[in-house]
C-alpha cells in the first residue's frame, strides 16, 4: 500500500508537469512561429514480486516520471499581411537566425521582422532589421552603401558561410547614383519628301540633369542614284534649349528600299559625357521610303540620381533598397539555417532556440538552401481543439491518480485498525 501511494505521488507530479506544458501550448495559440511541445513519460524501476524462474513476469512498476518534453516541429498555417518585412519559412526545415545581447546566437520561425532606426555613433542613424523583441536578424550584406551611396547596383546576392553572417544594418541616407545616357537608339521613317525631319530623346547628365538630344535631318543637296542622302544636326542642350552644350553634323545614306547604308554623325557631348546617336543598321532602326513619315521613337540609357524612400524585402529574403527615381538595389539578404537534428535544438523562451550539441552547428545547404515567403507569417503550430482535448485527458489522469492515493490511504487505515 505504501509502494502505492509513491506510485500515486510520481503520477501527480508528472501529470501537473504534463498539464503545464499543454497550458503553455494553449496560452501562446496565437502566438507567431510558436512551436507546441509535447509531454513523454516513462516508467520507474520495477522490482521483482518474488525471487527465482517464472515462465511470466514477475515484476511489479514503481510509478512514472517525465522522460522528456520534446518540441513539436511541424510547420504552422500561413498568414497573409501587408508587410514585405514579414518572412515565412516553407516547409519545415529551415531557421531566421538572431543576434542578441553579447552576440548570442538565436534561432526562430518566427519572422515577424521590421526596421527600426538607431544610433550608432552620435553623428550616424542607420536602420538594422530587428523582431520583435530587439534582437538582430542575421543574414549576408551586399557591402554596396559605402559612404552613404550605392555602388554598384545589385540585382542578385548569394549568402556567404553560415558562420559568415551577420546583422542586417544599412544606411538611412542612401544615394542612388547617376547613371549619364551615352547611347541614344532613334527609330522611324524620314520618307522621301523633301521637308526637314526632326527627333528627341531626352538625356541624362553627369549633373543629374534632364537634357534633351536633338536630330534635324534635312535633305542633301548632292542625292545618290538610288536612294536619299540626308544632313544631320544634332545638338544637345536643357529641356528649355537655354543653354547649347555641343552641336555636332553628320550625314546619313539609304538605300533604294530606305535601308540605312551609314551614317557619319560623331558622339555629341552632354555637359560632360559623349552620346552615340544611333541611327540602326539597315531596317532596324531609322529608314527612308516613301511610306508614312514616323519620326517619333527614341530608346535611351542612363538613369537619374536618386535618394532613398525605404527598405523591402522580396520573396528571395533579398534586402532592397528603394529610391525614388523607382529604381532598387539588393543591399543584403537574410539567412536560412539549417540543423543536422532540429529536435536537439534548446528552447529559450520568446520563440527562440539556441544550438546545443545535439543539434549540431548551424549549416547552409549547398543547393535549394530554402524558400521563404514575403507578407506572410507562419502561425502557431498548436491546434486548439487538440490542446484542449489533450488538457481534459491529462486532467483525468490526474484525477484517477489522486484516487489511487486516497483509495491507498483508507485501505491503510482500515489494515492499522485490524
């Protein structure tokens, strides 16, 4: 009777332990990249009812306790919103990883991410990409804002090693360089009329200026047998032609069926930089028959100086730099880890795990290292009507146990009174 009451007090204190870990799934149900944990019990040491051989068992158990509480690491729902910093995870393998007080290292699903500005010298303001409880996200920068100005643009970046990576901080003032024109692709069809033609595009300056490039074309007076010749003045200088930077003259030659045999119209200078005024190469760009005169297509390079208006992050987990000449630049991209044994992982508390031994050391993959998704949230992973139906099964447990104690008592008492 007494072995009973131990068998019933072991059972008590496991199921309380077994009831607070279901109370915890339940309080954080909505709790973003929350990850359940599970209760696992194990019998005590059994001794034996009577000593020699017995063709059946002959041992009776000593009660249970807690073998071990194991997290539950199956991949919660997805959550659309209407924010780019709001990262999740496809599938269930994979981990952001955070930089916390003293540069320990953390792991979470939870990617409910935003920038948020500080200080880091009493001169500069930068923006680092945080969670919500302040700890850095990891990843690879791009290395490409030395100084306030980017350079170069980046349209892809790969992560460096894992244990490579570092926090996601960037400038707040970012400049998007200028890009000056230096080739200016003119299209359409002079005709064969002898009335003067005249094309636009429009330019970028070394000085971030608008600049417009001019074409007049006029018919020679020397003509070719087959044919049409025409002169070519071009100028550049501002939107409001207040000021001429460079005229330069040419002379462009087609053919019977009005292919462009050449042309000899140099570069022409835009307050600093040479233009190449491309005419095309026989029918692909500017010709001369007599259908209907369509002067009036120009394609240009260059792009305006521009200043930043914000950071997103792209469904690659690319860090952009947003300006407001519309262009963008990948400035960084945020880390997926990997685990060799993800239920070795230690929880910390706050979503966050941390690396243990038998986890193994952080790792990248070296191919399809993992997908995330933007605007989105990966929930938690607790099922609420399971919790609840977990909590009431627990509960009976633990009422049928405290009954074994009392039962146990009173047959105690009765024998001490016999």
């Amino acid at each position: 009777m007494i072995q009973s009451i131990y068998a019933g007090v072991s059972g008590l204190q496991s199921f309380q332990k077994g009831i607070d870990v279901l109370a915890n799934n339940i309080a954080n149900v909505n709790t973003v990249g929350f990850k359940g944990s599970r209760t696992e019990f194990s019998n005590l040491f059994e001794t034996s009812i009577a000593s020699g051989i017995s063709p059946t068992r002959n041992q009776t158990g000593l009660g249970v306790r807690v073998n071990a509480v194991t997290s539950d690491l199956r991949t919660g729902s997805y959550t659309q919103t209407d924010i780019s910093t709001d990262l999740a995870i496809a599938g269930n393998d994979g981990w952001f990883g955070l930089s916390g007080q003293n540069n320990e290292s953390y792991f979470t699903r939870a990617g409910d991410f935003h920038f948020e500005p500080f200080n880091t010298t009493t001169t500069q303001t930068d923006y680092r990409l945080i969670n919500q409880g302040g700890n850095f996200v990891m990843g690879t920068l791009a290395n490409n804002t030395n100084d306030g100005v980017l350079a170069p643009p980046l349209g892809e970046l790969a992560l460096t090693k894992a244990d490579a990576q570092e926090p996601l901080i960037f400038p707040s003032q970012l400049t998007y360089p200028v890009e000056p024109t230096t080739q200016a692709d003119f299209y359409g069809n002079l005709g064969l009329e002898d009335v003067p033609r005249s094309v636009s595009a429009t330019v970028i300056s070394p000085q971030n200026e608008r600049n417009n490039l001019r074409l007049t074309f006029s018919k020679s007076a020397v003509q070719p047998t087959l044919g049409s010749s025409w002169d070519i003045v071009a100028t550049t200088g501002t939107a409001n032609s207040s000021t001429i930077y460079d005229t330069q003259t040419g002379t462009a030659v087609f053919g019977d069926f009005g292919e462009l045999i050449s042309s000899t119209l140099p570069p022409i200078d835009n307050n600093g930089t040479l233009v190449t005024a491309s005419l095309g190469d026989s029918f692909s760009g500017l010709i001369a028959h007599d259908g209907p005169s369509t002067v009036a297509s120009s394609v240009t390079n260059g792009t305006l100086g521009g200043q930043l208006t914000e950071y997103t992050v792209n469904h690659n987990a690319e860090v952009l730099a947003n300006f407001d000449n519309g262009r963008t630049s990948v400035v960084g991209r945020v880390a997926i880890y990997h685990f060799q044994n993800d239920q070795g992982l230690e929880q910390v508390g706050g979503n966050r795990f941390k690396a243990s031994s038998n986890s193994g050391e952080p790792i990248f993959y070296a191919q399809d290292n993992g997908n995330v998704l933007n605007n989105r949230l990966e929930t938690s992973n607790v099922g609420l009507e399971t919790a609840l139906t977990e909590l009431i099964i627990m509960q009976r447990s633990y009422d049928a146990t405290a009954k074994t104690i009392s039962t146990s008592d009173q047959m105690l008492q009765n024998a001490l009174r016999m």
